[in-house]
C-alpha cells in the first residue's frame, strides 16, 4: 500500500464511512463502499512517518478514546507542511454528547495545547506525551443546519525546525516581523493565566500582504495596526 502511493500525492480521509470525498484514500474501522484501508485508528496508524500530504478528519477523532494518541498519530504520519483539515462536535453544545459512541470530547480550546501559536498550552501538551507541532490556520466554531456547534481546526504540520509561520511564504527572518511576533508571543506567555492565549492566525492575511512586498509601507502599517489592535483586546 505504502509503494502505491509513493509517486502521487498521498490524501488521507479518516472515518470516511461511505461517504469517501473525491481525491482521497477512505481509511475507517470498518470495511464499507469507499473505504480503501481497514485499520483501527486508536492504535498506530498503518502509514510510514512523514508519508501524508493532506488528512481530512470530519466526525471522527471523538470516536477515538486518546486524544493525544490521535494527535501524535496524525502529526507523527504526515510530511512537513502536511495540511490536516478537523471537524468535530464542541462540548460547546449537545453535538459532542448525544451519540453514545462518542468517547473522547473537544472544544475551539483543545487545539490549543497542540499548536505553536499557544507556547504555553503547547508546552504542557508536550509534557502530557505530544510529541509534535502543528500550526493553526484556522480555528472556529460553526452551527450547523441542524443546530449541532462544530469546531473546525485547520492545522498545518510542523517539524524539523519549521517555524511559527510554515504555512506562509515566510522565513521569519524577517526582523521587523521578528520583533512583532516576539510582542504577541511574550504578552500571551505572560498572560496566560488570567486571560485566553492570543492566536496567530488572525494576523495570516497581513502577513501575507506584507511578504509579498515588504517595501509597501501601506501593508506594513496594516500589519503594525492589526497587531495593536489585537493586543489591546487582550
């Protein structure tokens, strides 16, 4: 299985069911129309490490009963850079609850201990047993069509170095983002007690626009100003 997909982009859909998107290897428990891999995710997953360029997890990591396992698993299977794309029920509302096969539970604050823009939920997380990093891209709460809270977290894997902006064009050394980001990252180190961690990931867009050409000063001051406007919330 592992030399099939050796020459192509490797797609991963964890507990697709029946339900397989287009593009993917379905992977579940059980065998099903769509489901290319039999294999019990709440052991090691049956893929080399750094083999994976994309998972899609939608209503599957709460069926599954260690929810660092789950992480180091799929942090552990996927290449640098590797996009995970999570969709799971919030103990926010009934969704995480009312099935009786689900056995682990999450909320938009679980993905916190397990992404570097968080050092010190992430530092925890490390001592608890995660072994790994990932970046998020996006995290948010949605309700759906049949009034269920859902959080979506959309990561990208780190390792080897990688810094807080792997997702981006960006190296970071940069010394004007430099200096911005260790502005954010001291003030939610040492807050962090008393108030919510302060994400990077509202600051993608500007970040951006500002590496595309770091001479704009349009785009500089936008970034300045963004930042200022996120600190002063917290």
């Amino acid at each position: 299985m592992q030399s099939y997909y050796a020459t192509r982009k490797l797609r991963l859909d964890l507990g697709c069911g029946g339900s397989r998107s287009q593009g993917f290897v379905g992977v579940d428990c059980y065998p099903a129309p769509g489901v290319d891999i039999v294999a019990d995710l709440t052991r090691t997953f049956p893929f080399s490490d750094s083999s994976v360029d994309q998972i899609k997890a939608y209503n599957i990591i709460e069926h599954l009963p260690d929810r660092i396992h789950t992480m180091n698993e799929i942090w552990r299977v996927c290449k640098p850079g590797a996009i995970v794309d999570i969709l799971v029920p919030s103990t926010d509302g009934r969704g995480a609850f009312q099935d009786p096969t689900h056995i682990s539970f999450w909320n938009i604050n679980s993905f916190l201990y397990y992404c570097i823009e968080f050092p010190p939920y992430l530092s925890l997380c490390h001592q608890y047993g995660f072994q790994g990093t990932f970046q998020a891209t996006r995290l948010e709460q949605v309700l759906s069509p049949g009034e269920i809270i859902y959080v979506i977290a959309q990561l990208v894997v780190v390792k080897q170095g990688q810094g807080i902006n792997a997702a981006l064009p960006l190296t970071c050394n940069d010394a004007f983002i430099q200096d911005l980001y260790q502005q954010y990252a001291q003030l939610s180190a040492t807050q962090h007690q008393q108030r919510p961690m302060i994400p990077l990931h509202p600051l993608l867009p500007c970040l951006e626009d500002y590496w595309k050409n770091p001479l704009n000063l349009g785009a500089r001051e936008t970034l300045k100003k963004r930042v200022s406007e996120l600190l002063s919330y917290f």
